[in-house]
C-alpha cells in the first residue's frame, strides 16, 4: 500500500506541473534510463526538488541536502 500511494503521488505531482508549469521533457529525455547519476540543481525554494524528483521517475532517487546557515 505505501510503494502504490508513493507512485500515485509522484504520478499526479507529474499531472498536476505538467499541465501548470511549462516542463521541458526534450531536457528530460538526456537524463540516462539506468546507471549512477549526480542530479545537481539550484533551486530557490524547497518545491523544486519534490517536483524534479516526480519528473525523473522511474528512477530511484536518493536526495542529499545541506542546511544554509
């Protein structure tokens, strides 16, 4: 039950900045189906890397963040 609601939120996440935001999936294609990967970004708030991380799928993603003093 919790993999479905982790999909299904990813899914709609995807559905939903789709449709609202203007997502380049031209750019998205470059990132490669399997094998390790740095996926670094700057961002200015703390929804991108949610929204990133739904476009990306199916990969697993493991984050790694520093908090700015």
């Amino acid at each position: 039950m919790r993999r479905f609601l982790h999909w299904f939120v990813l899914y709609l996440l995807a559905g939903i900045t789709t449709v609202l935001c203007r997502i380049e999936k031209d750019e998205l294609e470059k990132i490669p189906a399997g094998g390790p990967m740095i996926l670094a970004m700057n961002h200015i708030g703390s929804i991108e890397v949610p929204l990133l991380r739904a476009h990306v799928r199916p990969r697993r993603v493991i984050s790694l963040a520093k908090i700015e003093t």
